[in-house]
C-alpha cells in the first residue's frame, strides 16, 4: 500500500530534508495566483539523508501515476535519486545525463521527465553577482565546498570555454567523503572540463580553512555543503581567513547561517562582497515551476524582479 494519497489539486512537491521550514510554503502560493495557476498547491516530502533508495522509487513512482501530481523540484537527494531511479524516467535531459542528478521532475504526453536545472540556476545566480570580466581581471580561484549536484553545476558554469578569459584560473572542490570527490573527478573529465580543477579530501572544517587561507585575493568561496541549513554548522571554523577582495557565497539563506556570520566578522577587514541563497532559491524554483506547469517565466528584468518581491512579502508573512 502507498504512503502517498491521491491529488485532489494540481500539485508540485517539494523533495527535501526540512521542507516546511522552507519560504517556499508560503510564497508558493502567493505566486500561483501571480502565474495564474489557480488551485495548484504544494506538497513537502522529507527524506533523511542518503534515504534507502526504495523511498526514493516509491515517491518517484507515486507522481508518475497520480493524474494531478504534476512534479517536483528536488533538493539535497539529487545525485542519489538519480540513481535510485534512473530507468523510471522515459526521458532524461542533457544536463540531468551529464550532471547525473535529478532535480525536477516534470511529466508532459503521458511522459515522466527528468531534469537537471542546477547548471541554469546556479548560472544565473553567479552572473548576477560577479562583476563581468572578474576572472580575467583577478585571475582568482573558486573553491566549492561540498561535491555534490550543485558544485557539480556550479563548475560546469564556471568552467564553460564560452566564458573564454573570464574562467577561475584554477577550481576546487573539496568534501568529506572520497567517493563523491571520485564521482566529480569522473563527471568533470567526461564533460571536457578545461579549468584546473583540485579536488580534496577535508574530512574537518580545519582542512577547508587551510585551502581557503592559500586562495588568491578576489577568489570566490561557496557553501554547498547544506550545513547550516540541513544539518547545524559551518564547513569552516571559526579561526579561517578568508581571501582579500573575496567573494562569499552561501547557498543557503535559511538555517543558523555560521559560514554567512563568519564572512559577516571578517567583511570590513577582508574586504568581502557576501551573498546569501535567496536570490538562487528564485532561481531554483522558478525554473522548476515554469517545467512542471509548462509555463514562460521571465530570468531577469521587471517580471523576475516582482518574483523576487512578492516572494519577500511572502515570507515575511
């Protein structure tokens, strides 16, 4: 017997870790009724990390049946839904294939769909706050904390021989385990990428201070750990120094946040330009909702601006 129950409403889950701590509960709606999207709702499905891959081919297997479960985005369980349920989606798309991760499930003439919309959102998010041409004026690095579906995107992005000169001169990634390092090292190779890349065991937050002490001024640090977030913490210590003239991302915006308030201690006297998550979180979803409701929304301009505002009145309430 199913655990899931029938939709009564056209619905978009939400496949996560702590879903109904999520803005999104509340600003879903409000921007339904903005895309004209009647009586769609939203629905949370948590998973502890590294669920049993069964959980996974359950949920997945529940929305490919159910005639108003429209889709969903997914977040944290990417790579291991993807793998969990690979063989269950009639289509795949290139980014998906490429990345090995599934983070929106959309269905469309009787087809389930699997999607990769990290390389478009993390894109996004990064041209929006690194200034043009920053890479090649600096020659700075970027170091991504954390190996999975979204560095995986994020160094696609950076790594892109379209950005010519404008590339980190050097990439790394580090994380806790060695098989998701091995499993980036594999991925990167097979997308041809060109951008030195250093991949590194920290399995302490003292390992990552010791790459972010040796990066070069105006180098970009990232949080995609989900510490802070799904689980308490910081990927660094208390005692790390961050790159003159930096740039800090987090992509989180919601959580106890230590890794934004350690840049935060060190802003004025690093110099740091510090951006949180929520611009990426519009990003995310957006994609997400305009593939399982097959509708046009707008990336930039005043369409995604009053996105952006009415998400902010949204969960301030």
């Amino acid at each position: 017997m199913s655990a899931y129950r029938p939709a009564t409403q056209p619905t978009l889950y939400f496949i996560g870790v702590t879903t109904t701590k999520s803005s999104i509960m509340r600003v879903f709606p409000a921007w339904a009724k903005h895309l004209g999207l009647k009586d769609a709702v939203i629905k949370g499905i948590d998973f502890p990390l590294h669920a049993d891959p069964s959980a996974y081919r359950e949920a997945v297997a529940f929305i490919k049946a159910d005639p108003l479960s429209m889709g969903a985005l997914v977040t944290t369980h990417k790579i291991d839904l993807y793998k969990a349920c690979r063989d269950m989606f009639e289509v795949i798309d290139t980014f998906a294939l490429r990345m090995e991760e599934t983070s929106c499930i959309s269905k469309q003439g009787g087809k389930l769909i699997c999607h990769a919309k990290d390389p478009i959102s993390s894109g996004l998010s990064l041209d929006g706050f690194i200034p043009k041409g920053h890479f090649e004026k600096t020659g700075a690095e970027l170091f991504s904390i954390g190996a999975g579906g979204s560095t995986i995107a994020l160094t696609w992005h950076m790594g892109r021989q379209e950005r010519g000169a404008d590339r980190p001169s050097r990439m790394i990634v580090s994380n806790r385990s060695q098989h998701r390092l091995d499993e980036i090292e594999r991925i990167h190779k097979e997308i041809g990428l060109t951008v030195p890349v250093d991949y590194v065991l920290a399995p302490t937050p003292a390992d990552n201070d010791a790459v972010t002490a040796a990066l070069k001024p105006g180098s970009v640090v990232i949080n995609a750990t989900g510490l802070g977030k799904d689980a308490p913490g910081s990927p660094l210590t208390e005692a790390v120094v961050f790159p003159d003239h930096g740039i800090v991302w987090d992509l989180n915006y919601r959580g106890d946040l230590v890794f934004l308030d350690q840049a935060r201690r060190q802003q004025a006297a690093r110099h740091l330009q510090i951006e949180d998550g929520w611009t990426y979180f519009i990003h995310g979803w957006t994609q997400v909702i305009a593939e399982v409701f097959h509708i046009d929304i707008p990336t930039s301009g005043p369409g995604f601006d009053k996105l952006g505002e009415i998400a902010i009145a949204a969960a301030k309430g």
